[in-house]
C-alpha cells in the first residue's frame, strides 16, 4: 500500500537516529521545496500541513465547565471553561475572534470571564505560551491575535473555532493538505426573518418549535431581542400584513441571532418543523436576511452600495425568483440609492430595496431584501452563506473595480470556491451555480421575467459618491458631536430637578402672566441685581436680585420688589428674568461643552467646529 508523505514524514521523524532530523516535501502553494518539520512555508507563507503531529491522546489537554453565562445582548448561553493549567476559555465571539480581549492574570480573557468571576480570577506564573503551530493553525482560522493565549487555551480555541466552520480536525487537515490554504465562513452573526403562512395558529406553530429545541414566543409586533428565563434567545412569531397566502395564517417567523455552522443547523431544524407544520409561500413573501454591521462606516456602505449595483441584475437576479426582481418592496440598487445614501445617509434611506441600508439605524444590521420566501433551507442557508461571505469581502475592502459581474467572478472575488472551502461553502457554491443556470435559462424562454433596467455607469456613480461623501462624512461627524454634547449637556444638567422653588431653574419653568424681552435689560448674567420695567405697561420698575456665587449657577435663587414679590412669591418678573437668564446660562454651557468634545473627538483640530 502506498504510504502518504505526511505519514512517511511522521516515521521518519520518530526514528531514534532522525529526531530532529527533515524530511523535505513540495509546498502546496508555490511548489517550491519545503522541509517537513517547518511551520511555514518560506517562500510563499502558508501553513506546511506536513508538519509532524505532536498533540497525541496521551498528551491532550483536559477541560471542565466552570461556568454558564447568558449573554446581555441576547446572543445565547455561553460557556466558560476551566482548562488543565488553570487558564479560562469561553466560546463567546470576542474570545472565539480574540478581539477586546485582555491579560493581567498570565491569560487571556473576555468581558464574560471577567464579570462573572471577578476578583476570583485565578493568576498564572509564566503559563506555558501557545506554540508556532498553534498561532499559524490559528491564523488560518482568521485569529491573528495570540499574544495572550496559553499553550492550553489556543488548543481549545482551535477546537472551537471548527465548531464554529462545521469542520472537524481530519476535514481541516485534508483541506489543507491538498491546497495549502482554506476558506473560511466569516464571524458574522446573522438572523433571517421568514415570510410566509402556516395551517393552524401561530401558537401552534410555536409549540412545535419549542419541542424541537427551538424556544420560540408570540409576542406580537416586536423588533425586541428576546430570551426565556434561562438566557436562550428565542425565536419570534409575528404579525406581518404585507402577506397573504390563501387558506393559511399570515405569520414572519423571525430568528435570534444565529452563529456559524451551529446557527445554520438551528435553521435547517425550523425548515423541518416549518414544513411539518404545513406552510406556504406566495409572491407576497420574502426572505430577509440581517448581518450584524455594527462596525461599518459611510464608505464601507458605498463599497457595497456599488459593488451590488454591480451584480445585482447580471448575477443577483438569476439567484432568485422573477417575482424578486425590482419588486415594490425590493427595488433594484440604483443612481437615486447611492446619491441618496451619500446625502441623507442610511439612516434616512428607503428600506424597500434589495439591500436595506436603512435597518443600520434602527439595529445596526444590514438586511438582505432580495430572496423569495421559501420553506427550504437547502434554498435560504446557501443564499445567506453567499451574503455573509460578500459582506465579509466588502468590509475588507472589496471594490467594484475587483468584482467581474458574473457568478464566477464574483465567487472569486468573494472566497467561494469549490475546492479549498469548508463543506458549508462549497454546498453553497454548488446550489447557486445550479440556480444561477436554471434562472437564466428560465429569463431565455421568458424574457418578461427579467424587467426593463437602465444600464448604470459605475464610473459616475462612483463619482457621484465620492462627491457627495465627503460632505456626508463631515455631516455625520457634526451629528456625532451634537449628541455627544447633548448627552453631556444632560449629564451636566439632569440635577437640576433638585433645586428650590426660587431657583433660577424651577422660576424659568413657570408660565408668567406676560411675557418680556430683556435682551436689553439683563446684559450681565451675572450681575446681582437688574432694573425690570413692569410687566403692566407702566413707568414704573422692579428689581430682581440675585442671590448666590459670582458665577450664574441655575441654583440661584431670585426675589423681586414687586407688590407680590415682596411677600416672598414668584412673580412675572422673576419669571422673565429668570427665562433669560438660563437661556443665556443653557448656551453658554452648550458652547462651553462642544468646544471640550470636539476636542475630543478631533484632537488634531485647532478650530471649535473643526472645518
């Protein structure tokens, strides 16, 4: 039987006379010549899967569960683990990614390690680190901070991190061998909101997906995250009137944020139970699809905006059904979208088209309007694994200038391939080609399948944009610094409520019996004293007194000489005085704060506005 290279260099390597010693081999990615017990390949980088194997059963690290924590944000029950050197892990995202991680203990930890154990945090003496193999391996999984792992914690990191792909060791192994590299599904959570009608009640419906591990809830008409007593979150079920399918109850069934191979799953699951339910779809459903885009700037949504007016009707179109196609509530991405999306930004945009810039606002995702509504995972899963990964190549940079508008140029383009992928892609990429084919051979027997578009010239609407996004940007910019000094100003201000019934503060609340202007007569806010003409019209005049520091301060109390000042009540004039007073005082406190934030914010800026 022939052997293979790895095993031939496995045995060469355990001979007493060769320990130590090299066995050469070809790399996989530049063919040039490699020794087996190197890390990386010299000349072109990527992973040796030749290395020898040093992790043997008998030397396995162990771990026990130390603790169960439900995420605050609704994203599930995480588990954090006690490992054999008494380092911690967690399965969360941020550990999983090793992103907003820290070291003070001797390893690495996450928030969710931090608040839960605290002060018991155990602290480690020179653990031993994770070793060139492992921060490589790693690498290749998308970690490319290691700094703080131990040697035990990037083991079991290595382990989650295929749960997370669907992969285990001997795939990742042979996908690497044969091709050196691997592509990976991206760190994205995501959810899908499923369009459509089912016999029976929603309720009905929802105890069957509570038997099959899926806890599900009726709430009505709600964006909310929600999760059941133990920290799972749940699936919703509600109302949608934009669907009507005959014979059968209208419902959007709407998931939890989902996660990796382990989301995908919890997907085909619903499918099973959406089917056995008995269900339906129309022209009248969609499948959305939303992907966390907490972290996306302007320009990172311009890039997508015109890398989808791109592929959207030359690729997109054939992956979906006609109905789908520049629909009322999916309309194409065209000139009036990138313009109006460097104008008034995401936030004010029409979210009826295929690609929903406008759900940033009010979840910080972006949604995917283009898919029909369908009752079959083996039709949504690939789609949303062709989104995630487009988003993903998007977010790191991805132009329209590097997308050739068809489906292999942008399955290159994007990291779909049908060779170096995990299985979860590479079926992905199968079902699309097949839909792809089929869809355009549907558009040739029926051409009024595919609608009248004008062609759109990418070069003008990039210019279009870059036109507008500078002004976009220094737009936004001035938002961010109005609500940070608004915040401030509250922050500043919220203590006020506490103030006598004499106070600057509570005597501008009052509603006096005339109103005055005293832009005239109060010039120095901070004088003690002022000559206020009364407020019926006659010669005559009061003073208003102010008792209190040398500064104004809303806490300072005010009395007037009038009649029923005299007697220690508020009057008119008190009122108006004291209206213009923290008038004055609110607008110099809001100057005062935004030349402190900006600052902040822009500290290379010399000026108060910044422009």
């Amino acid at each position: 039987m022939p052997i293979s290279i790895r095993r031939l260099g496995q045995l060469v390597a355990r001979r007493p006379e060769n320990r130590g010693a090299h066995t050469t081999a070809t790399c996989r990615g530049c063919a040039g010549e490699i020794r087996t017990g190197t890390i990386k390949c010299p000349h072109c980088g990527i992973i040796n899967p030749f290395t020898p194997r040093r992790r043997l059963v008998s030397n396995r690290p162990q771990r026990e569960t130390a603790a169960a924590v439900a995420s605050r944000n609704h994203n599930g029950v995480y588990t954090i683990h006690r490992n054999q050197d008494q380092s911690l892990s967690c399965n969360c995202p941020s550990f999983l990614q090793q992103k907003e991680v820290q070291n003070g203990t001797g390893f690495a930890t996450c928030k969710h390690i931090r608040d839960h154990l605290g002060h018991d945090l155990p602290r480690l003496e020179n653990p031993r680190k994770a070793t060139e193999w492992q921060k490589a391996a790693l690498a290749k999984l998308g970690v490319q901070n290691t700094v703080h792992l131990t040697n035990n914690q990037a083991y079991f990191l290595f382990g989650d991190l295929l749960d997370w792909q669907g992969l285990d060791y001997r795939e990742y192994e042979a996908i690497l061998q044969r091709h050196g590299r691997i592509e990976l599904l991206p760190y994205l959570s995501f959810g899908i909101e499923f369009e459509g009608g089912v016999m029976g009640s929603s309720e009905s419906l929802s105890r069957r997906m509570n038997e099959a591990s899926l806890p599900c809830v009726v709430p009505g008409y709600s964006h909310a995250l929600l999760a059941d007593a133990e920290g799972r979150p749940q699936w919703k079920i509600v109302n949608d009137g934009s669907v009507h399918v005959q014979g059968f109850t209208p419902v959007e069934v709407v998931t939890p944020k989902l996660f990796g191979a382990k989301g995908i799953a919890a997907i085909h699951r619903f499918a099973d139970v959406w089917r056995e339910q008995g269900s339906s779809v129309n022209r009248s459903c969609g499948s959305h699809v939303h992907f966390d885009a907490y972290n996306w700037t302007l320009d990172d949504m311009v890039r997508l905006a015109l890398v989808w007016a791109k592929i959207e009707v030359p690729v997109l179109w054939y992956l979906v059904s006609p109905s789908r196609r520049n629909g009322d509530f999916c309309k194409r991405v065209d000139g009036d979208y990138v313009s109006s999306l460097t104008g008034d930004g995401p936030d004010n945009m029409d979210r009826y088209h295929s690609l929903n810039l406008a759900a940033y606002r009010a979840h910080k995702t972006i949604e995917v309007r283009l898919h029909q509504g369908t009752t079959e995972s083996k039709k949504i899963v690939p789609w949303a694994v062709f989104m995630a990964k487009l988003l993903n190549a998007v977010k790191n940079g991805l132009t329209h200038q590097e997308v050739e508008p068809t489906l292999e140029g942008v399955f290159s383009a994007i990291g779909i391939s049908n060779d170096a992928a995990v299985p979860v892609i590479r079926e992905a990429r199968e079902y699309l080609t097949e839909r792809y084919a089929h869809w355009k051979d549907d558009a040739g027997r029926n051409p009024s399948h595919m609608p009248h578009t004008v062609a759109l010239s990418l070069a003008r609407l990039e210019k279009r944009a870059m036109a507008g996004i500078e002004e976009a940007r220094a737009r936004m910019d001035r938002e961010r610094i109005d609500q940070e000094v608004e915040r401030e100003f509250r922050q500043r201000t919220g203590s006020q409520t506490a103030f006598g019934a004499m106070s600057v503060y509570a005597l501008q609340r009052g509603r006096p019996s005339r109103r005055q202007n005293l832009t005239q007569v109060v010039t120095d806010i901070n004088a003690v004293q002022w000559q206020v003409p009364s407020v019926n019209g006659g010669e005559g005049r009061f003073t208003v007194t102010r008792v209190g520091g040398d500064q104004l301060n809303p806490a300072d109390t005010l009395s007037c000489n009038c009649p029923r000042g005299r007697g220690g009540n508020s009057c008119a004039h008190v009122m108006n005085v004291a209206r213009h007073l923290n008038g004055e005082y609110e607008n110099r406190l809001r100057t005062s704060i935004r030349e402190e934030v900006t600052r902040r914010l822009r500290p290379s800026d010399p000026s108060p506005e910044g422009r």
